[in-house]
C-alpha cells in the first residue's frame, strides 16, 4: 500500500472537523441558553423554548452589556461569540475551511470559557488534541510503512 493510499483523504478529515465543530455547537447551546434564562430582563426568549445557537448568541450579543458590564473579566469576548455565529453559518452551508478548524474550536472554547463552563471549553479543546494526535499517528504510521517498505527494497536488493 502506498502512502498516498493509506493517507486520510481531504474529504474524510473536512467530515471529521465538520463532526467535532458541530458536536460543539451541540454542548454549548444548552450551557448558553441557561446562561440567558439566568439573567431576569429575558422572560421574552423564556417564552421561546426553540432558541437555537445562532439565536443565543445574537441575544447575548443584542444585550452585551447587561451580561458583561464592562467591569466583567470577559468584556472583550465579545468578538468570540460574533465568531462562533459565523463558524456556525460555515458548517451549516458546509463552506468552511478545515484548515482553519483549530481556530474555530478555539472561538467555541471561549464561548464556553465566557458563560463559566469551564469543563465544557476543556471537552472542546480536547475535539482539537485528538484530532492532531489523529494526523500524528497517520504521519508516524505513513513514515514507518515508508521505511518497511525501503527494508524490503533494500534486502532484495542484497539478495
């Protein structure tokens, strides 16, 4: 088998990163819609129990600074959750770059960091250290069938 063979194909590797992105989505919209029900001043989004992800943080961004006042250690994190909104619009029309999904995992990570889920932005940010360990092993594995195969040349070669 050649190293072009046993290589993950780009589709397979856009499908995974497309998986763990939407995986995220799917953990963190509960945590955010617990974190906008918390507040008293939004019993009209209380009455809308269809509140997706995008509409979550459309609310909290709508609304920042009655989650964040501006003496609040996550004022600046304002530009993740406006990012969050756009990966997810990536995955949804299935337009994103997969070489930019540590980026986008990372933006979902400090969503989860800025609503208190600090268990939830560790679960996310391990989706992005098992996908390189992933690309590492194929690496290592590719390499070491590489040098098997140049063993078997050379000993015919000796032969």
């Amino acid at each position: 088998m050649s190293v072009e063979e046993s290589a993950v194909p780009p589709e397979m590797e856009q499908a995974d990163a497309d998986a763990n992105i939407q995986y995220a989505i799917s953990l963190l919209n509960p945590f955010l819609l617990e974190f906008i029900y918390s507040h008293p001043s939004t019993t009209q989004m209380k009455q809308n129990k269809k509140t997706d992800f995008n509409q979550s943080l459309q609310a909290i961004i709508n609304q920042w600074t009655m989650f964040y006042p501006t003496e609040s250690k996550f004022v600046d994190f304002k530009k993740y959750f406006i990012k969050a909104k756009k990966v997810r619009n990536l995955v949804a029309h299935q337009s994103f770059d997969c070489d930019s999904y540590q980026h986008y995992m990372e933006c979902l990570a400090k969503v989860a960091t800025a609503i208190d889920k600090p268990k939830l932005t560790e679960i996310i940010l391990k989706l992005v250290v098992i996908e390189e360990n992933e690309k590492e092993k194929q690496t290592e594995s590719n390499t070491e069938e590489e040098k098997s195969q140049v063993n078997v040349v050379d000993l015919q070669n000796d032969a």
